[in-house]
C-alpha cells in the first residue's frame, strides 16, 4: 500500500510552504514589474465594458435624492481596477489608488492624495476640494485642447495626474478652489478606500458620503472599488448606518456593480511564450492553475516555470495573512469551501469576511447591502492549494471549524450525509509524491479511499480498462442541469471537478468523471453516488433491501441511455460504477449489492416455505391464527419489494454498498473520525440561547430529542405570562368558583408551548 499511495511528502518540487504575503522568491521589484506588465496586456473583453458603461450611465441619471456614487463589488484578482482603467478610453476619468502603505500592487498608490485623506485629517472639505481639483483639471484640459482641436480620453489620462499633484502642493491654489460644473461627464474611481476605515472609525467614510452630494451639481460621480466586506461598511444596510441624515433627508444608495464574470481566459500561448521548453506535464498543470479569475494568469511572470510558486500564491491569497490571522475559523471555511462547496448562509457577516480576504466570489448583493451570496466557483489552483494545506494537520481545526458554523448558522448543513461524503470521497492522500490535480488510475484512487485489503477483497476484480482509467477530481462544484451528454463529464474531467447534482434529482447525489481508454478510443464515464445517512435501527436486512430499491433509480442499462440522450447509438456503454454510502449505520462492512439480493432472495424463499409447511400444518388442523394471516402478509410485501429490485447487474456496471461511518471502510481518514461523526449529529445547543456559560463552550452536541425539550423548555419559560388576579382579588363577592380558574381576555390565545406540554384539563381552561 505504501508503495502506490504515501502519505503527504514534503519534497520542494511539491510542498509549496507556508502561505504569507510578505514572503516570496521574487523580490518586490520583480513582483511590481510583472503586475505592471500584466495590468498592461491586451484587455479580453467578454462583453463586461459595454455592461459597466450602461451602468454608469444609469447612475448619471438618478435624481439628486440619491448619494453620488457607485461601487464595484468583487473578490480579489477579477480585474476591478483594470476595468475603470479600460473605461477611461471611453470617457473621463480620474482614478485614484488609496492603497495603504508598504502594500504591493498596481496601479500604484497616489502618495499626495492619500496622505490628504488619511482617516485622521479627512473631513467634508477636504473632499469637496479634492472633487473641485478633479473637475478643474477636466475643464482646464478640455479648454487647453479646444484650441487645438486635439481632445481625446487618453490624452487626459495623460495630462490630469500632473495637474492634479500640482495643485496640491500649492497651497494658496488649493485654498481658493471652488467646485464647478464640469463640461462632460467625470468619473472619479477611488481604489482600494478600505484604509478610510482601519481605525474602527466611520466618521471619515460619512464625511465622503455627505461631499457627494455636491456632486449633482458638478456633473461628476464617484466610483469606489474594493472587497464587499469593506464595501458593505460604505454602504451599510437602513438599520445599521450610524447616520441619521439618511433617514431624514430620505438620501438613497445606487446599485453596486458585481457582474464581473472575467474567468477562463486563454493562457496556452503565453505559457509557451514565457518558458518555449518547459516539460509538457508542468505546461499541462499551468494551464490548468489559470482557469479562474485573470489574476493567476497575471502571475506566471513570478512562477519561473515552477507550479509549486503558483500553488505557494494562491495560499497566500486564502490565509490573507497580511490582513487576519491564517488560523482564523474564516480561513478553515475557506479551505473547506474550495474543496468541498459549501453552502453558506446569505445573512451571515462571514460571507462578507470571506469575500474581503479569503477569494470567496460574489453571485448577488441585495439592493438593501443585507445579504451577499458568496461562492467558491471553481478554480483548480485554489483547489490545489487547498488540498495541500488541508493534508498538513489543517483538515481536523477546519472539521471543528465547521461543526461551529453549523451550529451557528453560517453554513446551510443541507444533506449532512452528503456533506460527509463529500469529505470523504476525495482523500487527502498524496499519490506518488504528485500534485493533487494531476490524474492517477481508478485502481490508485480506490486504494486511496477504501485502503488495499478492502481493494484486494472488494474492487479487484473489477475489468481491467475500468481500474486503469483515470480520476482527476479535486473538489466539488454544484450543478443545475442533469448530465445529458458526454461533453459536460468531460468538461468536469478538464477543470478536476466532480459534480453534486441538482436536489432531489433521483437515483444520484454526487458524480465523479473518470477518463477510460477502450480499444484505443478514449471515453468518458462516471463514479455515481448516493448518500444515504440512515441509522439501523431496524433490522440490517432490511436496511439493505430498502438501500438498494433506491440505488437501483439509475444502475440499469435503460437509465444510462436515459441519463446521455446523446451518447453515440452505435457505441457501447462504457464501464462505470455505483457507489451507496449508508453513513448512519452503528456496523461498518462493505460489500456487492447484487451478491446481498440473491441472499435475501434465497433467505426469502426459506421463509416462505417455511411458512407454507406451518399453514398446511395449521389448515389440517382446521386453524386460522391471527399472527400466521400477519406474517403472510409481511412476507407478500418483502417479496413485491424484492422483486422491483435489479437480481442482476448490467455487464457494464459495477456495484459497491459502503455501510457505516468507520476506519474499517475509509482508514484514511482514521484521524478525524470523531470529527466527521460530529458533522453528522451536530445540533445547536439550545442551552447557549439561554445560558451565557454554555455560549462560552465550543461545540456542544445534543440528540434531536433532547435538543427539542431544551428548546420547549426555554421557550416555555420566555412565553410564560404572569396569571391575572384572581376575582376575590379585583374585589367580587362571588369566590367560590372564579377563584380558581383565572379570567381571560376574549382576544387572548393560549402559547403554543403551553397547549403542547399542559394535560388536558388545562388547555380546555384555556379555550374557555
């Protein structure tokens, strides 16, 4: 076993070390000259300009009741500041870097400016003056190029930086400006205002917000581009901004703009380019590590023709260790989000954390800033780096991680089977000292999950050209659609994807692509899975006839034409495999499906002749007992059961029932066992609603039954109301018969805790 699959190694050809901002083989020199060079590359638009220009424009045209600015909204590396760069050769614009001090990037921080707007000196005036210099330099230009009839956008891209820094070191012109109206139309784009708000103080952002109003008048808008969790504070929601003005004055916010879908661009040429003789396996693995957002493309400058430098990038980009704390429980989702695609929780302020500093993309920003839908999409390179932080003693604090946002509410738990499952269907085994997302045999991805003497006694036997295809999935993306063609399987193979389908979509949960080579022609097929998270309560056998009714939606050779209307009519069916993952039973055993249902046909047949010799037995004697009618009609019914279910497999399909949560079946995840069986049972602790001292403690995990009476318990509490007094009391003679039972308001209503837990006697004391 060692042999085919070790344990993670730390080689320097693999291992790309910890992640940290400030660390780096380049120096900043080399880093600043290949973020120019890329910000400077030919722009690819996908129709993302024209989308942004009709958006301006809409915001030009709003009435004076609203704030006179807009923001751009997305994750790091999407392009923000390269698409107002595109935007200002088609129409005035003035773009102004506020980066912090000592920070690396492009464009450069405008020094004179930023000092003038550091948090502690900016005030109203100081940016009504900074807009009046802005719009003064656009009319100077356009009044210096009238004359010679040579105005042009980039002419003033060229010309307002000059203007501008002059003016600010001149005191006495900077004194007696005055905003204006500006002849055409003013961008002015802050990047990167984050810093007005490192203080924890939000008085400098409300000083910038109640300057733009002035700029209705000046014919100018501003442009505010940054991470939503920073955005959100220059836009907070009615209920938390700290400003009155906005509810008295009734001022209202423009939309943001977050439709930035710049993903995927081409990167083949420029690989070759850069490194004509590099080998074809690292040319195949920085193609893959460029899909994704244009920021990795940008950085292949850097990466010197080494993979690992890319992968050491991408993890300094998810610890964001120059902001938070890499360890921080917002890291650990991050982690688990690219390889796995969690579902978090639209309202929670962990999607905005995550969005700032950890390359969570936004899919939708309300219009009230109340929620932001965030996503992981997929990108193979955070998947990778992912994976190879996970392996080195990260994935146990990011399980605890989870199970915490579980009960907290930051992440949907959904089908907590299939979440699991997820988990354990892409182990953290590092095959041949290899990348993560380089391809490995279906032979060597089965020894990695289930282990070699489960492989040896179970999928060994399995046919050649299925156990030497290839498996390259390194994390989960969902889908929408149901797999209808070959070309969307290999698709998934491309991007190392593997799938979780659409809810409720029966017969599958999760699907894995594998490539196989048949008589030299290459196909795509699946490893399709279902989750199952039952408890064996009932008898195993049953459990099990009962697993495979559901497993049998998709096994059939009917179903599979089904599933790829598409698939060439004249081509046989390739080879592919069930997996059923029952992950609540107490016992752990793995075995073939179709080898349990001729036992329990032949059990079943026992039975009933069995039953039959009694019958006869008991109809000689002229008897009918009740229990022989009830176990003939039990049997009846096991046997209709018995007889829906496939008795034999198709030739090209291959079955496995994996049953129980344990090291048995997946040793390799034997160290975070305990962790994964708490994903399973981990329900909010009731107690923390009412108790401060239980709030303190980490992870508290109640059974279902038991977490409900916590909860009536507290709630009975809450709604209980003190009794009116009685009739003696408010001074009635009569107090033989109202003394007891107290009066009620006709409009009152019993609480609903009350009439669950209260005996009968006293809920019809209630009605009455």
């Amino acid at each position: 076993f060692q042999q085919v699959v070790s344990p993670v190694q730390q080689t320097s050809d693999v291992v790309v070390g910890d992640a940290n901002a400030n660390d780096g083989d380049a120096n900043a020199n080399d880093v600043l000259q290949a973020l120019t060079n890329a910000f400077n590359a030919p722009y690819v638009d996908d129709g993302l300009l024209s989308l942004f220009k009709e958006h301006i424009a809409m915001c030009f045209s709003y009435p004076n009741d609203y704030y006179r600015y807009t923001t751009i909204v997305q994750s790091s590396g999407y392009g923000k500041s390269r698409l107002v760069k595109e935007y200002a050769k088609q129409a005035y614009t003035i773009q102004i870097c506020l980066r912090p001090l000592g920070w690396r990037g492009f464009p450069p921080r405008w020094d004179i400016i930023a000092h003038y707007l550091e948090p502690e000196y900016a005030t109203k005036d100081r940016f009504v003056t900074l807009f009046a210099v802005c719009v003064d330099a656009l009319c100077v230009y356009l009044e210096n190029s009238k004359k010679l009839n040579n105005a042009s956008y980039e002419g003033f891209n060229l010309f307002y930086h000059d203007h501008i820094e002059a003016a600010f070191k001149n005191e006495t012109v900077l004194a007696n400006m005055e905003l204006r109206r500006a002849p055409q139309q003013l961008l002015i784009c802050f990047d990167e205002p984050a810093v007005w708000l490192q203080s924890g103080d939000i008085k400098p952002f409300l000083k910038f917000r109640y300057a733009t109003e002035e700029l209705d008048l000046a014919n100018a808008l501003c442009v505010l581009t940054d991470t939503t969790a920073k955005i959100a504070n220059f836009t907070p929601s009615t209920p938390r901004d700290p400003s009155t003005r906005v509810i008295t004055e009734k001022m209202h916010l423009m939309p943001p703009f977050y439709f930035l879908w710049s993903s995927d661009l081409p990167a083949v040429q420029r690989i070759r380019d850069l490194w004509p003789d590099l080998p074809p396996r690292k040319q195949k693995l920085f193609k893959l590590f460029c899909l994704g957002r244009p920021l990795w493309r940008s950085w292949l400058e850097l990466a010197e023709g080494k993979p690992s430098k890319l992968v050491r990038f991408a993890q300094t980009k998810l610890a964001c260790s120059y902001r938070n704390s890499s360890n921080s429980s917002h890291f650990h989702l991050a982690l688990l989000s690219c390889r796995y695609s969690l579902y978090l929780v639209p309202q929670s302020q962990s999607c905005d954390t995550l969005l700032a500093g950890h390359m969570a993309t936004c899919l939708w920003l309300s219009s009230a800033r109340e929620s932001v839908l965030v996503s992981y999409v997929s990108e193979p390179v955070l998947a990778e780096a992912a994976a190879d932080l996970l392996s080195r003693n990260e994935l146990r604090p990011a399980l605890n991680s989870l199970a915490s946002a579980l009960m907290n509410g930051v992440v949907e738990p959904g089908y907590r089977g299939e979440l699991v499952a997820r988990i354990l269907l892409l182990p953290l085994v590092r095959v041949n000292n290899q990348y993560y997302s380089e391809k490995i045999t279906v032979r060597m991805y089965f020894v990695a999950l289930l282990g070699q003497n489960n492989f040896d006694t179970y999928i060994a036997s399995f046919p050649p050209p299925l156990l030497d295809g290839f498996v390259t999935a390194t994390h989960f993306v969902p889908i929408t659609y149901e797999i209808s063609s070959p070309d969307q399987l290999k698709g998934l193979y491309r991007r190392r994807a593997a799938a979780i389908c659409k809810r409720n979509q029966k017969g599958d949960d999760l699907l894995i692509p594998i490539k196989l080579e048949v008589n030299n022609y290459s196909v795509h097929s699946v490893i399709k899975v279902q989750c199952k998270n039952w408890q064996s309560e009932v008898h195993f056998k049953r459990v099990t006839s009962l697993g495979m009714e559901h497993l049998s939606a998709a096994t059939t050779e009917q179903s599979w034409r089904k599933t790829f209307a598409k698939w060439p009519k004249d081509s046989s069916i390739p080879f592919y495999v069930n997996l059923y993952l029952q992950l609540g039973a107490d016992n752990a055993v793995i075995y073939d499906p179709y080898t349990e249902i001729a036992k329990l046909t032949d059990l079943f047949a026992k039975e009933e002749e069995s039953l039959r010799e009694k019958a006869s037995v008991l109809n000689a004697q002229e008897q009918n007992p009740g229990w022989l009618v009830r176990k003939q009609t039990q049997l009846e019914a096991r046997r209709k059961q018995l007889k829906a279910l496939p008795l034999t497999a198709d030739e090209n399909q291959f079955s496995l029932m994996l049953v129980g949560l344990s090291p048995i079946v997946y040793p390799w995840a034997f160290p975070v066992m305990d962790e994964l069986k708490r994903l399973l049972t981990a329900w909010p602790d009731a107690l923390a609603l009412t108790n401060s001292e239980a709030s303190t403690s980490c992870y508290s995990y109640f059974a279902k039954e038991n977490c409900l009476k916590h909860v009536q318990s507290a709630l009975k509490k809450s709604l209980e109301v003190p009794r009116p007094p009685s009739a003696s009391m408010s001074g009635s003679g009569d107090t033989s018969s109202s003394s007891s039972v107290p009066s009620q308001p006709a409009h009152t209503t019993p609480s609903p805790v009350d009439t669950a837990v209260e005996p009968p006697a006293k809920r019809q004391r209630h009605k009455s």
